[in-house]
C-alpha cells in the first residue's frame, strides 16, 4: 500500500518505482501465503514459544527492565524525543549533485578544479566577472539582430559572467576596419615560405646548448620585470624551470633512452612547424572582401550556435558555483526576467530536484495514507492505528535529531527514505499489537514475534547498511540514513511500544477493578478470541 501509493506523485520515476516495488511485494506475497506455510507443515511452527524457559530467559530478563519500569521509559522516551524535536531545525537539503558522486572519481576531482578556477578572480583583476561556470544557460534568438540585443540586456545581469555566441561576429560594427587589417595581415605574411622540416632526430648537444642559453635569458627577463610586471615574471621563471627540466630529460637514463628521446623531439619538430606552415597559409588566403557570414563559419561551431533555420543560441555562463542551489536560483530566476524559455543545465537542475524532493514528500504523504487506512481496515480502532504508527513516529524523530545533531543532510538520492521508513517501521507496531491483542501479555522480546522483529529490522539494517561502504557518495548518504531509521524505528518498537502497552494495561485493569490475566478485557484494536 505505501509503495503503490507512490504512483499518485507527478514524478515517473517515482511513479515506476511505486509499482514496481508494490507490485513485487504483492507477487512475493503469493508464495508466502501458500508455499511456505505447506512447507512450515513438515516442521514446527513457532519453535520459540515452545523452546524451555532456560533459553529464552536471557531475552525476557533484559525485556523485563522496560516492562517493569514503563513510566520511566515513557519519560525517558519523551525526553530524546524533545531533544531530537531541538535538532530538527538543523536539518537541510542538500542540492548539489556533485556530493553524491564518488569524491575519488577523475571526473569529479577536475570538475572541482574547473569550478576553483572559474570563481577565482582573473590575473590582474579584483573580481570574478571574467571567471566561467562548466555549467551554462541556453537561450535562443530567432535572428541575428535579436541575439546581439539579448546579449548586451544579459550581460547587465548581476549573477552573469559572460555570453558566448557568433552573433556579435557576423553582426560587424566596424567591418571596413577589419577587413583592412586582414588585409595588411595577408600582405606581411604573403612572402613567409616554410622549409620542409628535418625530419632527423634532433642533435642533443646542440638542442642543450641552445635550451641552456634559453634559461639564461628567461632568468634575466624575469629579474628585470620582476618589481613593475610580478606577474610576467612568475611566467618566465616558470619557462625556465620548463626548459631545464627538459634539458634533464635529453640526458635521463641509458644511451638507448637518450636516442629515443632525440626521434620523439624530431617527431615533435616536424609536427610543430607543420602546424605554423598550416596556420599562415590560413592567414595568407583569408577572405576579406566582406564581412563574416554564417556559411564561412566552420561547420563545428556552425552546427553548434547556428540552427538550420537560423536560430542562434546564446550560451550563458554564471559568476558563482551554480551546483548551489542560492546561486543557481538567482541566476535562473534573473534570466527569465530576459526570456521565460531559458534552459539549460541550470535550469533542469533547479526544476528537476525540487520536483523529485516534492514528489517524494507527497509520496511520503500517500503512503502515510495508505498506511492508515489498511492498519484501520485491520484492527478497526483509530486508538490502535495510532498504537501501530507510535514506533514510527518516535524513531523518525529519533532519525531526524541524529540527522540534524550530526550534520548528515537530506539529498536527492536520501530522500527516497521518508516512504520507505514508514512502510518498514509500521510492521513492527503492528506485529506487536497483533500478538498482544493475542495473548493480553505486553512481554514480546522472548516470544516468536519479538524475535522475528529483532531479526527483520537486524537484516534490514544489514543490507541497508552495506551501501555505506559504496564510493558513490549518495547511495552511502542513503544506506547510512536507512541504517539509522529502520533502527530507531525497531527500537522504538521492541521498548517503548510494549512499555506503554503494559501502562495502559494497567490502568485498564485497576479501572475495572480487574487482575491481569486472562479473562481481563481485550487491548485496543481486536477482540479477545473466542
């Protein structure tokens, strides 16, 4: 019931897992209803009822410290529920996706450099503006015209660092200037000719000599422009220490080694000076009888900011962390103010996780609903729906003051835990009000029922708990956080559940004027069998 309710929520994704994990259970409820109890008639059924009081009696000792004490458990009960309602406001959810991937992953690690880099301010510059996000926000324009419009209104923006597209190119405000410069450029480089490279090994010696006296200049250089331009400086130190490095590595290990390192050099060689030959004849045959058009554009980047029906999109990249969810707001919130059509990574990240956290509040809420009604239909007494869903109630309290006592946040992989955690930890309140209503005895833990409890809640923690050794940092967020609720819950259970079950008793027994026992009115929720 809780898990096909889930299928009401507006996320498919969350539909799906509802009927699937519903459907599933009800497929598995088929052989347990018909097979395993054939099966249970070759053996004997509730073994531990039957068991000599010497083996259990451990179990019924240590049950017997909250039966016999049931106001103190109340109140001790009520007291880590105050102070886990005191840690509750120190809850939060966490929406950057990027801490749930696995800390260790190359993708991860370079993805933070990239955002170290594009929030770090610019050489030379007090602020960020010139920094870029790896994530950007996509906006089309339907000409030209509109996208360098678009583009000068979204770099007013506050939360915008920069706006990439090729309409400012192809819209030219000074085209005769430029294409005057193209042409003096063509003139100047007409002459150049490029001999065909060596394609020798380098000679060794002579390249060392060559990259030792290269050094020497840097390290000048560097001296001479340290105190007006530090920042020149630094790079030339860092080509003198490049360049003896590689001098280091001509020499580095067994004349073998020194030969092969001359072929790679002589390889590289060839390739760098085919490379210039390539760039100045580009330069030498650049058309400058106009200005730039959409078909002189190279086909990647053509395909990639110019539609087929002559769209242009307009990339734009954010000043802050936009993983964030703060920043990531404001910056979408901003850009719709210039087009509500916006999208982009940032855009399918805020709508996505707020509908997947919304989603599973609501399917939180149905199948609290679900809930209430079966365990209704079962005992028939709202008292005893209430009795059923007290351990829940308390060990998510209990989970939440953990959760908020210790920094551990909601996330979009955790979240699946509000479900789940009232589906399980209800079972455990209706076993034990089932088996009192049975027996008028609030003693569980020595009997098959408590066993069974123990031991379902022990399995679940078990596999649950095993995903907290996974890399991926939210599915070990969501084992850690089921861990600790389905535990909670069964503690709840197995303690306060019975202890408030023996209080109530009593006070049902001294209203009646009636010992415990057997002929003493039935509990809550069922009627004494006949």
């Amino acid at each position: 019931g809780a898990f096909l309710a889930m299928a009401l929520t507006d996320l498919r994704g969350i539909q799906e897992m509802g009927i699937i994990c519903g459907g599933g259970l009800l497929v598995c409820l088929i052989p347990m209803l018909t097979m395993l109890p054939a099966l249970l008639l070759r053996g004997r059924q509730n073994t531990l009822d039957h068991t000599p009081q010497t083996r259990v009696s451990r179990r019924a000792r240590i049950e017997q410290l909250w039966l016999t004490r049931p106001r103190i458990v109340l109140g001790v009960t009520i007291v880590l529920s105050i102070i886990g309602a005191t840690q509750v406001p120190k809850m939060f959810f966490d929406y950057n996706l990027l801490n749930l991937q696995s800390a260790s992953l190359p993708a991860v690690q370079f993805q933070e450099k990239l955002l170290n880099a594009a929030s770090a301010p610019a050489s030379g510059s007090d602020t960020n503006t010139t920094g870029r996000s790896v994530l950007y926000a996509a906006i089309i324009a339907e000409s030209v015209e509109e996208a360098v419009a678009l583009e000068k209104r979204i770099m007013e923006l506050s939360t915008v660092a920069r706006v990439e597209s090729l309409a400012k190119y192809l819209v030219d405000e000074q085209p005769t200037r430029k294409l005057q410069l193209i042409g003096e450029i063509k003139a100047q480089v007409a002459p150049l000719e490029f001999l065909e490279p060596d394609p020798r090994p380098v000679n060794s010696a002579e390249l060392s000599r060559s990259l030792f006296a290269l050094s020497g200049y840097a390290s000048l250089a560097a001296d001479a422009a340290r105190e007006e331009h530090p920042e020149i400086a630094e790079q030339l130190m860092s080509l003198r220490s490049a360049t003896e490095e590689l001098r280091k590595e001509l020499w580095r290990g067994t004349a073998a080694d020194q030969q092969a390192a001359a072929v790679k050099l002589g390889a590289y060689q060839s390739a760098l000076f085919d490379d210039l030959r390539s760039t100045f004849d580009s330069l030498k045959h650049q058309d400058n009888r106009s200005g730039l058009r959409v078909r002189d554009l190279p086909p990647s980047l053509r395909a990639r900011f110019v539609g087929a029906t002559g769209k242009h999109l307009l990339q734009v990249y954010p000043k802050e962390n936009v993983w964030q969810r703060e920043p990531q707001k404001r910056f979408v919130e901003q850009l719709r103010t210039i087009d509500p059509d916006v999208t982009g990574t940032p855009v399918q990240l805020l709508e996505y996780i707020e509908l997947l956290k919304t989603s599973y509040e609501k399917a939180a809420l149905y199948s609290l609903g679900a809930i209430v009604l079966l365990v209704l239909v079962h005992f028939r007494k709202l008292s005893s729906v209430a009795l059923a869903l007290l351990p829940v109630a308390v060990g998510s309290l209990w989970l939440a003051g953990i959760m908020g006592w210790f920094g551990i946040p909601l996330n979009p992989a955790n979240i699946m835990l509000l479900p789940l955690v009232l589906g399980i930890g209800v079972t455990n309140g209706i076993h034990i009000l089932n088996r009192f209503a049975e027996e008028r005895n609030p003693s569980i833990l020595a009997k098959s029922t408590g066993k069974a409890v123990l031991v379902s809640g022990l399995t679940t923690i078990a596999g649950f708990g095993s995903l907290v050794l996974a890399e991926h940092r939210g599915i070990a967020s969501l084992g850690l956080v089921m861990s600790i609720g389905v535990a909670t819950c069964m503690i709840a259970g197995v303690t306060f559940l019975p202890a408030l079950l023996n209080l109530m008793m009593r006070r049902t027994d001294a209203e009646n004027k009636q010992p415990s026992g057997d002929n003493a009115q039935s509990p809550p929720g069922r009627e004494e069998p006949r």
